[in-house]
C-alpha cells in the first residue's frame, strides 16, 4: 500500500524547478503538491498567483517558487475585486463599507430584498 507521504514523493520527482509552466498547466493538485514541497505545508493557490501563473507560461516552475512569497504577500494586504459571478459577496462587502456596524442578517435582508425586487421587474 502506498502511503500519503510516498504520493507526495511521486509528485516531486514528476515535476522540478526548471520544468517550464507552459499555457496548458492546470493548477491541480499534483502542482499544489510540487509547490507545498518547495514553498512549505502553508501553501495554497491564491487567485493573483494563478493569474501570475497563466500570464507568464514561458516562466519555470523555480520562477514561480520565486515570486509566490511576494505575491502572497501583496494579495494579504490588497482589496481584491469581486468577480462578477460574485455579486451577492460584493453586495454583503458593499453593505458593511457603507456601515460597519449592521448586522450580517440585515445585510442579507437587503440582498433579499434587492433580489426581489430584480426579479419582479424582470417578469
């Protein structure tokens, strides 16, 4: 039987510091390992690291390795934007900006209410 450690082991040998990212590298769980190896247990995917990740495809795994301590750093101290798809969390974001005193439960009776009222004008 294979132990949890021997996997991670595997992991590490399929993947080194020079392997170039390329423009198809998916942030999988194989790469997660490859970076938690290198960069320590603490690592985990955050969205300007992966943006950083697909802009630069000619970079190599080690160039990566490089640049996530900063990245990760910036990103803790940063005001990242809400997709699109997010409305509802930027709503809620939107809500406790304008008064950080309200209640979560009434910020999401307004979402509620601002949501019905949506849908009734869209009928």
């Amino acid at each position: 039987m294979i132990a949890s450690t021997d996997i991670i082991r595997i992991f590490e040998f399929d993947m080194q510091d020079s392997d170039i990212i390329g423009k198809d590298r998916k942030c999988s769980q194989e790469l997660r390992e490859f970076f938690k190896g290198r960069l320590g247990k603490g690592f985990h995917f955050i969205v300007p690291f992966q943006d950083w990740l697909h802009s630069n495809p000619e970079k190599t795994l080690g160039d990566a390795c490089r640049v996530y301590p900063e990245i990760s750093r910036a990103a803790r101290t940063a005001r990242l934007p809400i997709w699109p798809q997010f409305k509802y969390n930027q709503f809620i974001r939107e809500q406790f900006e304008m008064d950080p005193a309200m209640t979560f439960e009434k910020a999401v009776r307004l979402w509620n209410e601002q949501k019905e009222s949506e849908d009734s004008r869209n009928i």
